[in-house]
C-alpha cells in the first residue's frame, strides 16, 4: 500500500472510494482499480449555484467549487509524464446530459490517455507511481524530470478528459503507463474526516476515505 497526503487544501467530498468496493471505477483497466475521486464542496454543495441547467443541461465549470483549485504533489518524487493542451469539458450532472456523453466512453478508451485522463501528471514516488487526472488546460507547472515535494502545486483542478465535473482523480500504479499498469492500493496520512452531515469530525492518523465522507488535509 502507498501512503499519501491528500492532493489539495480545503474540504472534499470523497466519491468512488475503495473503501467502499474494489474495483472502485468498476473495472481494472486504466490501473483504475484503488483510484478515488475528490470534489471541493462548501456545507457539502459542489457548486455556486443550482439551476435549470443543473437538472436538464451543460454547466460551466466556473460555477464549480473544483475548477481551479491548485492540485497538490501528495508525495515527494519524480516527474515522469506530463499531458496538457486538452481542452475542459463542460459539466454534466444531470443524467439528460450524462447518458449521451457516456455513451461516448469507448470511443474516448481508444483516443488514447488524454482522452481518459485529460491532462495529467505521473509522479514516481516510493512504492510506486501516482496519476493525477483531470486538470485544467494550461496549469500545469511541472515538466519531465521535475523533482518536487509533497505539498508543492502541480496544477490546477479541471473538467478535462472523462469526467462530468471538476475532481480530482487519484491512483497509484506498478508502473508509469496506465493503459498497461496495475493498480496499487492507495492510503492517505494526516486528514479531518466528517462522515456525515451534521457530524462532529474525526482526526485520521492513517486511511482510505469512506464513500461520501468529506475530508481535509491536516
């Protein structure tokens, strides 16, 4: 298991855990199998605004507490692949506009790594190496071979790739390409969970988030 700090400052909405099943994306592929999800949420509401839009159409993603938050290095390592360049989709909560975007998955599959993960950076650390996924076009700060600590900022949170919201997408792999790596069961150090609305928190020492719990890094 590679332990990590959360990739970002603030509370986040944790979704896709593996704590809840593993795989956690419902399949291997991609080295998805212990990835997770993290939304920025404020009273756990990921968004300014709710609206028509939000039940029957596309969204701008500037309306989304996510979309450019800073991505942050969850461990001290190496850079080994930057993507950049692809363009942030619009956000789609609503299942009207979620089905025919689904429905385009495959074709994505095919296209190629920024097509999934849009852009993104591979980090090699101790015990393996961390993808992060989804990030806005024209963020990133880091290039190949970068070295870079925990806590430095790698990017901003975007809506590139397969994704329907900005998030943060996290995994750890045996190796730096995700179309041929395994997944690696991931872990994460010195956070604040509230595992249900109206809780008061609890300090966690070492673990996964639970599905749904909101967390921040201590």
């Amino acid at each position: 298991m590679v332990v990590l700090t959360l990739p970002f400052r603030g509370t986040w909405l944790a979704r896709n855990s593996p704590a809840r099943r593993v795989p956690s994306h419902g399949t291997d592929l991609f080295a998805t199998t212990y990835a997770m999800d993290f939304i920025a949420v404020r009273n756990r509401r990921t968004a300014h605004v709710r609206d028509w839009r939000a039940l029957v159409g596309t969204e701008p993603v500037e309306r989304f507490f996510a979309f450019d938050e800073p991505v942050l290095a969850p461990a001290a390592g190496r850079v080994v692949a930057v993507f950049d360049g692809r363009s942030d989709e619009e956000a789609r909560r609503s299942l009207v506009a979620k089905v025919p975007y689904l429905l385009t998955q495959a074709r994505r599959a095919r296209a190629g790594a920024g097509a999934i993960a849009g852009n993104h950076v591979v980090l090699e650390v101790d015990g393996g190496h961390v993808l992060l996924a989804h990030l806005r076009k024209g963020s990133l700060r880091v290039r190949v071979d970068d070295v870079v600590a925990a806590g430095d900022e790698l990017g901003s949170c975007g809506n590139s790739g397969n994704s329907t919201q900005p998030h943060v997408h996290i995994q750890v792999m045996d190796g730096p390409d995700a179309y041929i790596a395994r997944g690696l069961p991931i872990a994460f150090r010195s956070y604040r969970a509230w595992r249900r609305r109206g809780a008061r928190p609890v300090d966690v020492a070492e673990g996964i988030p639970n599905e749904r719990e909101v967390v921040e890094a201590l």
